[in-house]
C-alpha cells in the first residue's frame, strides 16, 4: 500500500513539474550557433537554423523578430509560436 502510494506521488511530481524542466530557454538569434538555435526552437532543425545563421552572416543582425520570415523556410506561423523565445538583444539599437 506504501509501495504504490509513493509510486503515485513520484509520478504525479514528475508529471507536475516536467513542463517546467523541458520548457526551452529564449536564444539570441543574433549571437547563438545554429545548434543553440535548432535546440531552443520550435520548428526549426538544422537546415534552418543554418539559414537563420547565414542570413545573419550576410545581413547584419536582426533587429526585428518579424525579420525572421526573410529566411527561406521561415514563415509567420513559426515566428508567432517562438516568439517567446526569441531574443534579440546583440541587434537592438542602445
């Protein structure tokens, strides 16, 4: 009866609280490697992070999360769900 009551309450913490511990942190698309970008993105993998980070490299930084949908792959619908985790903090004007 132990047993299981522990059980329980082990499974119920760690379903409480795994959003918590897989929840991505924000990037600075301005500075971050293509891999940093991959992993804290939704919807971007390798191929366009490496777009994200070339057309950085030709561009100049971003200055506006919008200017995301300039990358060839990079739609709104993607910006909008990353736009919590997106920064832009090496592009900002100061």
């Amino acid at each position: 009866m132990i047993k299981r009551l522990l059980s329980s309450m082990l499974l119920s913490s760690t379903l409480l609280f795994s959003p918590f511990s897989l929840a991505a942190e924000p990037v600075d698309i301005n500075t971050a490697t293509a891999e940093q970008i991959a992993s804290a993105l939704n919807g971007v993998g390798a191929a366009k992070a490496e777009a994200i980070v070339a057309y950085r490299e030709a561009h100049g930084p971003f200055v506006a999360v919008e200017q995301l949908t300039d990358v060839k792959g990079i739609g709104p619908a993607t910006v909008d769900k990353n736009r919590t985790l997106i920064l832009l903090e090496a592009g900002q004007a100061e």
